[in-house]
C-alpha cells in the first residue's frame, strides 16, 4: 500500500513539473512575441496629441484671415499664454531649411509660457527636430476660404495691390467691378498660369501637404499627402464662409486657447466675413472656377465634410 502512495506521489510530482515548463515554455513564447509585435507596430492613431502648451495657426494666403487671428491676439491677454504673429523679415513663400526648422522648434521649446503662434508657412512635423521636450508637438489649427474667392484676392493683390504698383496694368482708382470683370474673363476663359500660382504659394494644398517642392504643384499627390496630414495633425481646420462652426469647434476643442470665445468674437468675425464674401459668383463662374481648381475644391470639400460632420 505504501508502495503504491509513494508512486502516485512520484507521478503527481512529475505531471506538476511537467505542466509548470510547459506553462513557462508557452509563457516565453507569448512573451517575445509580444515584444515583437511591440517593436514593429505601426501606430494607426494620430501622432498628434492635443497639448496645452504650443498653437500653430497656419494661415493660409490670399484670405483675409485677420479676423481669426486678432481673437488669438484678445485671448492671449486674459488667457495667461504668449501669441505671436510671425515677423516676416524674409520673403514667407519659400520652403524652409534644415536649420531654419530646427530653429524654430528649439525656439518653441525653450519658451517658459504656453504659446500660440501663426504663420504663412508651410505645415512640417515638430517631431524630428524636438531635443528637449520629446512627444511633444504642436496643435495645428487653420481656416480654410473658398479657391474662387482666394483667386480672386491673389488676383487683386497680384495686379492692383500697392505692390504691384510698378506693372504696367497698375490702374489707381479702378473700381472692383471693372477688376471682377476683367476676373470673369480670364476665368471664363481659364487663363491663369498655374505655374505662377505654384511660384506663389498660392495652393492650400501645398500648406497642409509640407515643405516639399513636390507640394507646390497642384497634384493628387499634394492633395493625398495634405488630407493625411489634416487627418493626422490638424484638430480643427475651419471655414471662412461657416465662422460659427469654426470658432465653435475652436472653443470646443481646443481649450486652453480658444475655450473664452465669445458670443461677440463670433457676431464680429461673421460680420466682417460676410462683407467679405459679398462678390456674388454666379454659378457657371464656380463651375469655371472648379475645372481650373481642381484639387482645391477637392480639399475645400474634404474640410466641409471633416469640420460639419
């Protein structure tokens, strides 16, 4: 009988050993796959994380986008956060350099408040070049205006502004009128150089696709590559024409910043936009300005759905 307790004991203590290396064996396995999978998984979620120490505002050209940035300039006074325009001491429409980037983004880093800042200039990810404050990049923010409207401004400023004072089709004193019909017809007849609009920075897309030469053409890939960016960096991109969603997105969603607009901010914005609006494209004149601005409208569209749905 005691033979037979000391061989059931003998056999149970087997099978326990055996159990605890299969249990370890498997536990191993799981484990270096995990660390695997861990090593070469490709985040799917946004790089970007809101935070509440640095804004950008990318302010796109040829908009008239003072109005949004004046109330970054009003909050920053009650909101205990630094704003700062950007001082344009060289010409904005260029890519930057390498060390221009990387000065920028060591500027953000050694400010001791939390700031906003906007600029003309053309979006890139903080993360390469951050030394001191690692994770952290900036909530990009932007308005977007309609391409007919915006084409209509870079011809004003392009023909009649006082820059251009020294063409020889510089006309003082010309009523808007007589600029809009000289407008409609070269749209009409789809005479616009794109090659120039290119040289001018005048593409939103090229602004959310990045500092690449490749961004300033109008292309499918420009528009792919700053859909992806919007996606992936930008919390709000908002419209001109809808300044109520907009600001309403902003104080909603970003706020640290803009969580004191005001009932008057938005009255004062959409007042100013709708003097601004007030040119009355005809419907066939959109339709023109569509077949020339072709992937401007497919980024105008994408931003309708993105910000109203």
């Amino acid at each position: 009988m005691s033979d037979l307790f000391h061989l059931l004991k003998n056999l149970i203590r087997r099978i326990n050993k055996r159990n605890f290396l299969v249990s370890l064996w498997c536990f191993l396995v799981v484990f270096l796959l995990f660390h695997y999978w861990l090593s070469n998984y490709n985040i799917k979620e946004p790089v970007q994380k809101q935070n509440d120490r640095w804004l950008i505002y990318t302010e796109l050209p040829y908009s008239e986008s003072s109005a949004y940035t004046h109330i970054l300039e009003r909050l920053s006074k009650i909101g205990r956060f630094s704003y700062t325009s950007h001082p344009y001491r060289t010409k904005w429409n260029r890519i930057l350099k390498e060390s221009e980037k990387e000065n920028l983004v060591t500027w953000f880093e050694y400010q001791p408040m939390e700031k906003a800042y906007n600029r003309k200039m053309l979006f890139f990810d903080f993360s390469p070049y951050l030394k001191y404050t690692k994770d952290i990049t900036p909530t990009y923010i932007s308005v977007l205006r309609k391409p007919i409207d915006r084409l209509f401004l870079w011809y004003l400023e392009t023909n009649y502004s006082q820059t251009a004072q020294k063409k020889k089709y510089f006309i003082p004193g010309k009523e808007l009128q007589i600029v809009k019909d000289e407008f409609k017809l070269k749209l009409e007849k789809l005479h616009f150089n794109i090659s120039g609009l290119s040289t001018s920075f005048f593409f939103s897309t090229a602004f959310f696709c990045g500092q690449n030469l490749e961004c300033l053409k109008p292309s499918r890939y420009a528009y792919e590559k700053a859909v992806k960016n919007i996606e992936q960096f930008y919390t709000v991109v908002g419209l001109y024409e809808d300044a109520n969603t907009t600001l309403s997105s902003f104080k909603r969603l970003i706020p640290r910043f803009l969580g004191k607009i005001t009932e008057t901010d938005i009255e004062a914005v959409i007042r100013k936009t709708q003097l601004s609006m007030a040119y009355n494209w005809k419907t066939e004149e959109e339709a023109q300005a569509r077949k020339l601005l072709v992937f401007e409208y497919e980024l105008y569209d994408f931003v309708t759905r993105r910000l109203k749905g």
